[in-house]
C-alpha cells in the first residue's frame, strides 16, 4: 500500500509532468529569490503548479474529446532541475489528439460535475461520477463533429457561473444551471453564438465574487470586476 503524502506537481507549456516532494522546496522569508523547481528549455516554461496527495487522481482531457485518467503517485518522480516525462508517454494519447486540459480530484461523486467547452460553442456538463472507471486507453467525455475540439474543462459543484470568452473579444457569462447534466456520450449544448471566423478561446467557472484577468495575443492585459459582464442565458453573443 502506498502511503499517503502531499507532492508538489509541476506541468510545463510542453506537457511535461513531475512530482517532486513539498519538503524539496525549503521554507523562506518573504522577498526570497525562491529556487529552481525544473530546468526546461527555451522554448518551454512551467505553466502549471499545484499541490495534491499521492492519492488523488488527475483526469487529463483530449481535442477529441477524450478523458484519460492517471494515479498521482504513478506520476514519474524527479529532481528540482528534472524536466519530468511527457505526459503522452504516460497515457495512451493517439497521434491525432492533443491534450488540452485537466483536472485533479480527489473523489468521484455525484455532487460535483465537469464541464467541457468547445471551440465552436458548445458547452457539457456531466456528474464527476461517470468519470470513476475509464479504461487504459481512455473514455469518451464528449461526442464531437469533425470540425470542433475542445478547448478547456473546469469543475463546478452546480451552483457556480461561467464565462465564455472568444478570439474576437467577447464574454458570454451565464449560470451552470441552463446546462443540464448529460452522460459522456453526449454531444453538449450551446454555450455562446458565434460571428463567422470567430471561435471560443477560454473558459472561466466561476465560484465565488472575483475579478477576471484577460490577456491578449500580443500581450496587452486587464482585470475587469466579474460584475461588469452581464449575466445572460446561454446561446448569447455576449
């Protein structure tokens, strides 16, 4: 039996993964310079850091749609300068899908639910509960058309908001309750209405008052009050 403790999990832009123990990162004052927690290349940065216990799980997602399901503690462990493995070496992700998001947990129950937005609009939601048992090779989480992917997943306990944001600009916010629970084989709803050539870039759960940071391709940014976007039904333009 493996025993229970909490690691640091480290994610780079590139789909690199590690673990490495809370302890290897010594506690400092304020103002510190920190220290290195992995050595990437140039064309690489770490892009996602979290802390979770070696028995939890994380459910990576696919463009196709697929959701693959991966121990903690069968996260390869590494060094402060390790890059760690790819995580398509650890899955077994086909050539023709990327992974493109996911999501920790610690339980699969009926109270939580994961939701799945698409390039093209769409939005589901299913019970974090159908997620408990995929296979090796993975499960469907959406159905999708040829011409659409997904783009991003969060989780939501059925209370929360979210926002839909386009390339062109927009934000489409609405309650989770105008989407309805489906099962995994389900193609989804519309979540936002598009202009032609415009496509969803991002999407935000949102659980509690907060403000909403928006950054560009180019770089510009700014932090706007989730207030200041007017909640509509789903199929808005935003």
């Amino acid at each position: 039996m493996i025993a229970q403790e909490d690691v640091v999990i480290t994610i780079s832009h590139e789909g690199y993964i590690k673990r490495l123990t809370v302890s290897a990162y010594r506690r400092q004052g304020r103002g510190g310079r920190g220290v290195r927690g992995m050595e990437t290349k140039e064309t690489d940065f770490v892009e996602h850091l979290f802390i979770a216990s070696t028995h939890d799980y994380i459910l990576f997602f696919t463009t196709k749609g697929r959701c693959y399901w991966l121990k903690v503690h069968a996260i390869p462990q590494g060094g402060k300068l390790a890059r760690g493995k790819n995580i398509a070496n650890l899955l077994q992700v086909s050539a023709q899908e990327k992974i493109t998001a996911f999501v920790p947990a610690k339980k699969f129950d009926d109270e939580h639910f994961i939701v799945m937005a698409t390039r093209n609009g769409t939005i589901k939601k299913t019970v974090l509960s159908a997620f408990a048992n995929p296979r090796k090779g993975g499960i469907n989480a959406m159905d999708l058309p040829e011409d659409d992917e997904v783009i991003d997943v969060g989780v939501s306990d059925g209370t929360n908001e979210i926002i839909l944001a386009t390339r062109s600009g927009l934000a489409c916010r609405f309650h989770e309750e105008h989407v309805r629970s489906m099962g995994r084989s389900a193609y989804g709803v519309r979540g936002v209405s598009l202009e032609e050539g415009d496509r969803v870039v991002g999407m935000v759960v949102v659980k509690r008052a907060s403000t909403l940071l928006t950054v560009c391709e180019n770089g510009h940014g700014k932090r706007s009050e989730i207030a200041d976007y007017r909640l509509t039904n789903r199929g808005g333009k935003g």
